[in-house]
C-alpha cells in the first residue's frame, strides 16, 4: 500500500518526510556519485534548504535565479532524489 503523501507546512517547501536524517544521508550519497554539475547544484541547493538556508541565500550563494530553486525545492518534494 502506498504511503500517503505529507503536505509541507505553510512557508516551508520541503515537507517533514524529505527532511529526516535518512533523505538528508540520501542527499548526501547523491552529491558524492553524481558526476553532472547541474545536478550537483541542484542538490546542494536543496541539502542547505533542509539544513536552514534560505532560497534567497542561495540564490546568491549558487547564482541561480529564485524561481530556479523554489522549482528544484518542489521537484525534490515530489519525488526526492529520483
């Protein structure tokens, strides 16, 4: 049976269950095997999402624009490192 999907509070775009220490070690396994910088970023963005950055420090940090990461945020809620 497939597990129901947790919705993210409001202002958060990454719900509690992508944010557990087993996505997060997920997140990091990925950053360490990907050999494609646009996922690498991509990542990154989303692994200091968790850990408290907000999207408009990494839209400095990173140089990519905001609606870029809101959008990588929602793709990784959705389907997680896949």
């Amino acid at each position: 049976m497939a597990r129901a999907k947790t919705r993210s509070k409001a202002g958060e775009a990454i719900s509690s269950e992508r944010r557990t220490r087993r996505a997060k070690g997920e997140l990091r396994a990925f950053l360490r095997e990907t050999t494609r910088m646009d996922e690498w970023r991509r990542a990154c963005a989303v692994l200091a999402y968790i850990n408290g950055k907000r999207v408009l420090d990494l839209v400095d940090t990173l140089g990519a624009a905001r609606g870029s990461i809101n959008q990588w945020l929602l793709w990784y809620d959705a389907e997680g490192t896949d």
